[in-house]
C-alpha cells in the first residue's frame, strides 16, 4: 500500500528508504506491506500512521504498479490522499521531506516507483481547445496557449477532416516544440502515427469501445473520455494513463438528469486505480479542490483558454 500525499504548498511527501533496506539509499513514497486479510484502506491508514504519524481522512486509488526485479515481485497499490490531519516525522528512523512534484526523478526512486514519479508529472489541468473557424485563427490559438505555459493541450477539432485535422495538429507540434507543452491528438488511431514523446493519442468514448489494446507506446501518453464505470474500466484494462470524465457540472451540454456531480464523480473515481480529470463546467481554480472527490485535476474548454 502506498499514499501519494500532498501539503497545501502542492508538495508530495518523500521518505529515503534505509541503506540496508531493499532499494536502500532511494526515495520513496511513504506506504508498507498489507497483512493477509487485512482490508486495503486499513492497511494504508495503518502504514502511514506508523511510518509517518499522519492521520488519513480521505483517499482515492491512483494506480497499481506491478514490478519485478531479479530477487522481489511487487504490487503496489497507490492512493492519492486528498486530507489528512497531523505533521509527519520519520518514525522509524527515515529522513523525510516535502518534494515538489516538477523535481521528482524517476532515477532517485526504486525502479517500481517510476510509473508513479510519471504520473505525478502530469499537470493538474488540461486545456481542451474550442471549435476554431480557420487554420489561422486554430494556430494564433495555440500560440497564446503555449506562451501562457499550458502543459498538456488536447487538440480537439471534430468540424475537420482526418487530413486537415492532421495537417493543423502537425503545425501545432512545430509551435510547441522547445516549449514545455505536450499535445493530445483526438482522431482515431489510424491517422496517428508520430513517435514524438511530446505528443500522445487521446480516445473518445466511441474510439475507446473499439479499441483491442493500447494504440501508443508506453512514452507516449494515452488518454480517454469517459461517462460510466464500465467506459473507466475499459480505459483501466487497455492501460490509459489518465481518463476524463463527464459531465461533473452543467455546460448547457448536458441535461440535469445527465451530470454526475461531485458525489457521482467520487463513486465512480473510487472503482478503478486511474488519474481521472473532472470535466464539465470546470475552471482551473477547481483543480485542488476537486482532489477531495477523488479527482486529479480538471480539463475544460472555455474556462481554460487566457485572455
């Protein structure tokens, strides 16, 4: 059981396993073995207490990460706690400290542990851009969000053609090059076929039904939308690395009867290990706020494009 533990600075909580330990000498994240029998959230609120003092009040699964390495087979079962009560120590002797989430390096932690230093990397909104009238106005719109420092930009254009959508997003990815922004290509699979790590595949609900298996390779980013648990489970099964679900709150999209609100996006989020953005009627500023219904940040359209 491990827990992905954030302070009100946004910083996660790191622990240095000791030299003699398995790993020895490696960062890690605060967590510990679950008894036979023992429940799972029982066991992580147990771990953490002993190892760290703090008090768990709420938590949502992340991710499961199976490793193996030459002598040790492990799973780990992650959660994001989203409260928590007490100030942590190292209670068994472990150095301890606060780690900005831009710092964390995959070589600084046990090999099991990269899956979720990767995770952990993902930016806490993600830009959806709008419907644009022109390649010229598509690509003045992607020059103001690359300036503004947007991290991770779907680039959703469903009024274009496969070719002329490609030929837009190619343009969009020699704006973006040098910069810190990835792009999320929202065609199906078949027209994607760039090996750039600056760049991934994100499914619609309709393309995640007919996939087979993961459409990119693991250094690229796959995403989904989804609207059921049984779409969210798909996207699990097929290896996602992160899933949007909708709709959380009205867009003028949606129906009343249709929108999940928060407490139907906790029940969902809480049934599979996956990052899941809220998406509908979002605003950036929901971001942290959205981590105590188990989300891990926000997407959106309008409320995400800079004046």
């Amino acid at each position: 059981m491990v827990a992905v533990i954030f302070n009100q600075r946004n910083e996660v909580l790191v622990a240095l396993r000791k030299s003699h330990s398995h790993q020895g000498g490696l960062w890690e994240f605060p967590g510990g073995k679950r008894e036979p029998g023992e429940p799972r959230l029982q066991a992580l609120h147990r771990e953490i207490q002993e190892e760290t003092g703090l008090w768990l009040l709420a938590s949502h699964p992340l991710c499961r990460v199976e490793h193996r390495y030459a002598d040790k087979h492990v799973l780990l079962d992650v959660h994001l706690v989203s409260r928590h009560v007490g100030e942590p120590s190292g209670r068994e002797g472990q150095r301890i400290e606060w780690r900005a989430r831009q710092d964390l390096l995959a070589a600084d932690f046990p090999a099991a542990n990269k899956r979720i230093v990767e995770l952990l990397r993902l930016p806490e909104t993600i830009t959806i851009t709008p419907e644009a009238n022109s390649k010229s106005e598509f690509l003045e719109l992607m020059r103001k969000l690359i300036a503004a420092g947007r991290e991770l930009i779907q680039v959703r254009q469903p009024n274009l053609p496969p070719d002329r959508y490609r030929e837009w997003f190619l343009k969009a990815m020699d704006l973006a090059a040098g910069s810190q922004t990835r792009l999320l290509f929202n065609n199906p699979p078949k027209y994607f076929d760039l090996d750039s790590p600056n760049c991934g595949l994100h499914a619609p609900s309709r393309i995640l039904a007919e996939l087979k298996a993961r459409p990119v390779p693991p250094e690229q980013l796959f995403s989904a939308s989804c609207h059921s648990l049984e779409e969210l489970r798909r996207a699990e099964t097929l290896g996602a690395d992160f899933a949007l679900l909708s709709p959380v709150r009205a867009t003028g999209k949606y129906q009343t009867s249709q929108l999940l609100g928060w407490n139907g996006f906790r029940r969902l989020a809480d049934q599979v290990s996956l990052p899941i953005y809220a998406l509908g009627g979002m605003r950036p500023e929901m971001a942290r706020p959205a981590r105590t219904y188990g989300a891990f940040g926000v997407a959106g359209i309008s409320g995400f494009i800079p004046r």
